[in-house]
C-alpha cells in the first residue's frame, strides 16, 4: 500500500517507505516522489523541508517545463535538474502537436486540444518506449542514482510534471535497485490514477460530452493519470532483453554494483 502524502498544493506526492524489497523493506520518510512544486504552497514546502526533512529536489522535467512552471522551495532547500528526454526527442514531440506557451490557456481545454491531435496517438508507446530505449535516459537516470548515492540516506525527492511517468519510472529504477519485484513496482506505479481519478472522471465526462472518441479519451487518460499496462510496456521489454530491471540498471545503465549494495545499506530496514 502506497504511503501518500496530503498537501495543499503538490499533486501525486507519496513516498516508497513499506514497500517491501526482497525480504526488507524501504525505510520511511526518505526516498520521495511527486508532481511539481511550481503550485506549493508556503506551508507545503515548510513541510518539506522541517517535516520530512528533504533538503534536496531533483526535478526531471525538460528546460522548456522548468520555464512554464518553475519549482518553489525554501531557504535550505536545493534543486538539481535532471532532464531525462533528450532535447531533440523533446523538441520534436512537442513541434509535431504544436504545443503554445500555457501562459493564459485554460489548462483542461489545453490538454483536450493535445488528445484530438492526430499525433498524440503516437505519445503513450513513444514515451514508454522511449525509457527502454534511449540511451540518453539511462543516463540521466544513471546521474540521479549518483546524487541520490551522495546524499548518504537523506532524504531526496524527485519529480516531473505530474509525477507519474518519468517520475514513475525513476520510483521503478530505484525500486528494483533496492530489490523490490516488477509486482510491487507496479502496485506503486498505479497509485498515480487514484491522486488523479477526480480530476480524470471529470476530465472524461466533459469529453465525452464534446464528442471525444474513444481513442482519444485514452490519450487523456494517459495525459493525466494513468494505466498498469503502461508501465508494462518498458518492464517486457527490459525484462525479454535484460530478464530484469535490476541487470538493466548495471548493464544498461551503468550503475555499479557498489552503488547498489550501498543504495540499500542507506535505504532498507
């Protein structure tokens, strides 16, 4: 059971403390995941920072995201920016759907606009696609188990745009390095559809109304929340070449064998 965590302003926040890994589990209040902080409010990030304890925020969305929507923290608080799509990848996404600056868009009708497009068919595969894939992902993953490594068990949060699919995936890296199997990474996986579902049935229903396909309902889905077979769709396929997500982090990735054993001293109980 995921541990989620209630602010006012910072969607899909949980952190991985109980999830079982192996015959341990992942120690509590440490290891953190969430959507942005660009809405945090003050009282969210005192909680942060004095409750929680997370001097560190790595930030994994892209340089144009950063800019729509820029990260608040406190005084004692530090971000680093891990962008892990590649800019090119990016950029050709997003000229392809002709994504305008959110700056006075109305953020649903922004996201209906994306899901009628007739690229966006191509979104879900070519990003999950994309994590097995792509070199430049692996290792700027590789680069955010270093900097989780250098924090010596303190606690760190990372994040994206909502916090589901490239922190999704980060959550199933470092939960596979701690020894966690494809079945817990999942459970964790999917509890980003119960921090969205409200907004999604919204979404949905308001859709429909307007005369959206069933195609293109999934394709919201996808951009708000999301599906297990999402996920999935990397897991086979690193799990066919690699038989397991925990030999593609040190074969694909690059993560030594030490950064592991030593991930796991600092993180399990």
């Amino acid at each position: 059971m995921a541990d989620v965590l209630k602010f006012e302003s910072i969607e899909n926040a949980r952190q991985l403390g109980g999830i079982p890994a192996g015959a341990s589990r992942v120690k509590h209040d440490l290891l953190f995941r969430s959507g942005n902080l660009s809405k945090a409010t003050e009282q969210d990030l005192i909680r942060l920072r004095d409750e929680y304890g997370i001097r560190l925020v790595m930030d994994l969305r892209s340089d144009f995201e950063n800019k729509q929507k820029p990260d608040k923290i406190l005084e004692g608080m530090s971000i680093v920016s891990i962008p892990v799509i590649d800019k090119m990848v990016h950029g050709d996404v997003f000229n392809k759907l002709q994504v305008p600056s959110l700056t006075g868009v109305d953020f649903m009708e922004f996201l209906f606009g994306i899901a009628r497009h007739p690229v966006a068919s191509l979104l879900k595969d070519k990003l999950y696609n994309y994590f097995a894939d792509s070199d430049y992902a692996s290792k700027q993953y590789a680069k955010a188990f270093e900097i989780i490594l250098a924090q010596k068990g303190a606690p760190v949060l990372w994040h994206c745009t909502s916090g589901k699919d490239r922190a999704g995936f980060c959550s199933a890296l470092m939960l596979a390095a701690l020894g966690a199997d494809d079945n817990a990474i999942l459970d964790d996986y999917t509890e980003s559809e119960n921090s969205y579902r409200k907004p999604l049935e919204a979404m949905t229903a308001k859709g429909r109304a307007s005369g959206m396909t069933e195609e293109q309902l999934d394709i919201l889905h996808f951009l708000v929340s999301v599906k297990r077979e999402y996920l999935e769709i990397p897991l086979n396929r690193i799990n066919a070449e690699y038989g397991s997500l925990l030999n593609f982090i040190t074969q694909r990735m690059h993560v030594p064998s030490a950064t592991i054993d030593a991930l796991r001293e600092y993180y399990l109980e």
